[in-house]
C-alpha cells in the first residue's frame, strides 16, 4: 500500500492539549477498527448473472466459505512474513505521520509475535497507536471466543448474492454481508469469494456499528493473496473521517510470506 513525506510531531506549545487529545482518539479508533474487523467504503460493483456452473445459493456459497477457513486453518503450521505500516492524519490542529516496519510470525494455534524493525515519524502515534495496534493483535491471536464472535460465518452474518465476476481469470462471487448483531467489531459491505477455492480476496464494508461519536465515516479496503493453497492478507487501507474535518489514513502492506503447511512443505512469497 511511493510511501508519502511523513510529518513530525508539533511543538509542545502547538497544538493546545485538547486537540491533541481529540486527534489521538481519532487515531486510537483506527486499532479498533484495523484490529477486530475488516471495514470499508461499500462497494458500487455491478456484477453479472453467475453462469450456470457457479449456480450455488448464498447459504451455500457461505457453508463452503466457511468450511473451506476451518480446514486451511487446520493446515496451515506458522508463517513468517514483513509488514509496512503507515499513518497519516491531516485537518484540524495539525498534521502528523508515523511509518513502522515489523517482522511477523505465526504459529498454530494461535501464538504471533509482532516484532518491530524500525519506526520513524510522530512520537504520539508510534507510542500510543501503531506500538498499541501491533499489542493488541498479539494479544488477540490465541483468543478462541474473539474469533469465532467476529468470524466471517452465518452466525454472524447474512450473506446475499448480487452475482458473479471475473478478476485475472478467476471466477469470483461477489455477495452483500449484513451483521446479526449491532456491534462495533463487526461489518456491513460487499466480499467477493473465490468460486473455486471459497476463500475471500477482497472485502469493502463499514462498522456494523460507528466505534465513536467522533468518527464521522470509517474505511476499509482489504485484498488478500494466494500463497500455495493459503490465503493471506495482502493490502489493507482504513479511511477514518472525523466530525471536525480530521481525516487519518492507516496503509498496511504484507509482504515476504514463508509458510510451512502441516504435510510439512514450506511455500515462499516475495
């Protein structure tokens, strides 16, 4: 996700306490967002009728969905990989910006470890945003109950089909996703699912629920890769708009995965 010129931080003398206060819950948003549930701008795809070979209802496009996660969860050992994170915040007091390049490592069932490379930038959002995003993902990755509360199933979400497209000669059903219950760690919007692997590699939505009076509107534009038989986050883009004119940008680029799968073949990506 050309990385832009990032902005030191403001004299302690400017901005006054108060903004900085309001631009760091604006921020600290962006973790609960980025780190619970993948949200974004609703889609205005027009997709196509699905021919005849990919006629399956929604309920059994999301049984497979499901199904096929639980087993490439089960199969998938540890993984290795690299992580550029940048922030931007513009608007009113100020201007701020912060970049961090962390090593990550995954081992089943759900042990990561989120290691920071270099960092550069505003002291206020690399202490107190980016150090907490990576925190509370570590935190978060063994957590059985999170994960099946926000998990992309039926128990969470209804799912309805708009219909099919093609993307780089992959056939992809493109379904609308509407939470069940009115929480903030969980999403509304569109996701298209590969038709022959039932794995997602895009979502846009937005927050089931807006996670606070000061957001005005919250993005997200997620893709994901496919590595061997896995899929993998690939970019993720979160728009936060504030209700004085603020508007933040977090970028999450993921790069050089390595994968050791449970037949005990080990997959690269650069």
């Amino acid at each position: 996700m050309a990385r832009p010129n990032l902005l030191p931080d403001a004299p302690a003398s400017s901005p006054p306490k108060r903004p900085r206060v309001h631009v760091l819950a604006i921020l600290l948003i962006i973790i609960t967002i980025t780190a619970f549930a993948v949200v974004g701008s609703c889609s205005d795809v027009a997709p196509s009728s699905c021919p005849p070979a990919l006629a399956l209802t929604a309920n059994e496009i999301s049984q497979r969905l499901a199904a096929k996660n639980a087993e490439r969860a089960r199969r998938l050992v540890s993984f290795e990989g690299k992580r550029h994170y940048t922030i931007e915040y513009s608007g009113f007091p100020s201007a701020y910006g912060a970049q961090m390049h962390v090593d990550t490592s995954y081992h089943a069932p759900g042990t990561k470890k989120l290691t920071i490379v270099s960092e550069s930038g505003s002291r206020l959002i690399l202490n107190h945003v980016l150090h907490r995003l990576i925190e509370s993902e570590e935190e978060s990755a063994g957590d059985d109950a999170n994960r099946n509360a926000i998990a992309l199933t039926s128990d969470n979400y209804q799912f309805s089909l708009r219909g099919c497209e093609m993307v780089a000669g992959r056939d992809l059903y493109v379904m609308d996703v509407q939470p069940l219950r009115d929480n903030k760690f969980l999403y509304r919007g569109t996701i298209w699912v590969d038709a022959q692997d039932f794995a997602v590699v895009r979502i846009d939505a937005e927050p089931a629920r807006n996670p606070s009076f000061w957001t005005k509107r919250s993005a997200i534009h997620h893709q994901y890769q496919k590595i061997g038989d896995f899929y993998l986050p690939a970019f993720n883009e979160t728009v936060t708009e504030t209700r004085l004119g603020g508007h933040a940008v977090l970028t999450i680029r993921y790069e050089s995965y390595k994968l050791n799968s449970s037949g005990g073949k080990r997959i690269a990506e650069n």
